[in-house]
C-alpha cells in the first residue's frame, strides 16, 4: 500500500519531470526561433566542415550521398548580375543576384542549378510569427542535408548596424543563406522573406525577389503549415521544379 508521504513525493516528482521537459521544449522553440538553420547539430558534429550530403552526382544529374568535396572553382563573371529563376508548383519566383557583393553565393548557386541540384527538391520549412520565410535548397526535404562543402559569408554589412537586440531588418523580399549559425558554414539552403524579419546579421543577402515571385511566397505563408504551427513544413507542399542561373 502506498503510504501518504509516498504518494506526495511520487507527486512531487512527476511535476519536477514536467517542469523539466516544459524547460527543455521552451529552450528548443527558442533556439530555433532565433537561427535559421541550415543542418541539424548532429550534423554539423559529424561533418566538421561540410554538411552530410556529398558532393557527387547521378547519371541525370540528381544528388547521391557521399564524401563531402570542396566548393566549385570561380567561373562566373563577378562584375555582372545573374537572375535565379525557381520554377515551383505554386508559381515563378525570378530573384536578381549581384555577383560584385556576393560572388562565392552566385557561383555556387549557378554551379549547383547546372547540375539540376534543386531540381525536384521540396521547400522544407515555413515560419510565421516573428520570423517570417520560406526555407528551401535542402535535397533531403529535411533541414539537413546539402551540397558536400560550405561557402564562406558575404555582403553581411549590407542591411545596416544591429539594433540594441543585436539584429538587423531582412526586407521582405529578401533571399539569404541558411546556415548552421557558425560563421562562414553555408550550403545550398536558402531562405525567402515574405514579410520583414528581425534577425542577427548572420545569414548572407544574396538576392532580391520580384514582386510576383513574393507574391507567390505570400500566398504559400498564407496557407501556413501542415501542422498549424508556426515554423514547420508549409500546409501546401512546395517543390522547386526547376531551377536555373542565369548571366543578365
């Protein structure tokens, strides 16, 4: 028989236990809130200095696993500008790119769009309060993969001095880079704002949408996620169909 004293501490117990996970959940929806992060800490741990997904090609062009290899050798024109156009099952999105301030992104970028590397792949996460974009550029669908190798940070002055919260203003409109939150550890996920963002001064600016293509991620946040939160898959499946580079 469980006597008085046992029973309260049984009680005592349980609550400390939901407390603690309470605690644990609060710190998680925090972390995430406040990064965009491009892959999973295990991720990062495991990798070093890349992310898990190699950096090697099928016959049609798809992405395979294997070894992590290094960033594409310089071949774009670094004194013009390029467009990015996704062809997505929601609508066009058209982002203009200039090469003088972020050279490493757009010849990653144009690199990675030759070889259909976007190509088929799902915009994985949607935030709608606080944070406001569409994250894509994961040939997972899950938040952790990429391309085998990491670019460096650029063109991160761009968007003024951080406020007293140590954040700047991401315009709507804006395409950044995800990133593990670790300096210069950029891939292929990226992020579109569809409403203006607050967020440390982290995640390299590398393009602007056309008012169309915001349009289309408006309407894709309107819809929200599939779960009803507020950062998750979107409710609507986005899939970049086809993607392309390029020169102006």
């Amino acid at each position: 028989m469980v006597t008085s004293d046992q029973r309260r501490r049984q009680l005592a117990r349980e609550k400390y236990e939901r407390q603690q996970k309470r605690r644990a959940e609060a710190r998680r929806k925090a972390r995430r809130r406040t990064a965009l992060i491009g892959a999973a800490a295990a991720v990062v741990v495991a990798t070093v200095v890349g992310l898990v997904v190699g950096g090697v090609f099928d016959s049609d062009g798809k992405k395979k696993a294997s070894e992590p290899s290094g960033p594409p050798a310089m071949a774009i024109d670094k004194s013009a500008k390029y467009t990015l156009g996704l062809t997505t099952n929601s609508g066009a999105i058209k982002v203009a790119m200039d090469a003088a301030k972020t050279p490493e992104t757009v010849n990653s970028f144009k690199s990675l769009a030759d070889k259909k590397f976007f190509d088929g792949t799902k915009c994985h996460r949607l935030t709608t309060d606080g944070i406001f974009v569409l994250q894509c550029g994961d040939p997972e669908g899950t938040g952790s993969g990429g391309p085998g190798y990491t670019i460096k940070d650029e063109n991160l002055d761009s968007l003024g001095k951080p406020n007293e919260t140590g954040k700047v203003v991401y315009p709507a409109g804006t395409v950044a880079m995800a990133n593990t939150g670790q300096p210069n550890s950029g891939g292929s996920q990226f992020f579109l704002v569809y409403k203006d963002t607050q967020l440390p001064p982290g995640y390299t600016p590398f393009g602007t949408m056309d008012a169309a293509g915001l349009k289309v991620v408006e309407g894709i946040a309107k819809a929200g996620t599939a779960d009803g939160a507020t950062d998750g898959a979107p409710k609507n499946t986005v899939t970049i169909e086809k993607a392309t580079v390029g020169k102006d």
